[in-house]
C-alpha cells in the first residue's frame, strides 16, 4: 500500500489492526489531489468491474464540491443520493 503513495505523490497509508482481519486503507482527502491526479487515473485507465460505478458516483460528489453545489440544499442532497449507493454491492 506504500507503494500507492509513492505512485500517485498524495495520501496516507492506515492500519486497522483492531479487526479480525488487519486490513489498510490507502486514503486521498485533499481535493486537489482528488481531482488532478486520482479521477484524471481512473478517467485514463477505467476500473473494468461493477467498483466504476461506484467510482462515476464518488467523481460526481467531488465535481459538485468543487463546483460549491454542496453548499445548497439541493447539492447536498445530491451528494447524499450518491454516497448512498457508494459500496452497496449493487449489480
């Protein structure tokens, strides 16, 4: 997982040992990092299983932050469609 940071230049690497299956997540907050170097990867080699789709809905949430239609009512709602069918197993 070190080694996506090291590709990618952003992010952080976290352990989660107290699971009964130690795992760790490679995690991009900053939306600069978000937008001009992970989406422009996806956008240049697509992810080829039904995790697109998860990934066309967290790339419409970030484009309307970074447009600031989260700070309306209907924006926000819109963000919250959209993280609601994030990582439901949907087919």
């Amino acid at each position: 997982m070190e080694l996506f940071i090291e590709f990618f230049g952003c992010g952080k690497v976290y352990s989660r040992t107290n699971l009964s299956s130690p795992r760790c997540d490679f995690i991009v907050q900053d939306a600069p990092s978000l937008l001009n170097i992970i989406i422009l990867h996806f956008e240049e080699f697509p992810l080829q299983n039904v995790k697109n789709l998860d990934y066309q809905d967290f790339k419409s949430a970030i484009y309307l932050v970074r447009n600031k239609d989260h700070l309306t009512p209907t924006g926000l709602a819109r963000i919250r469609q959209l993280s609601a069918r994030i990582n439901t197993g949907r087919p």
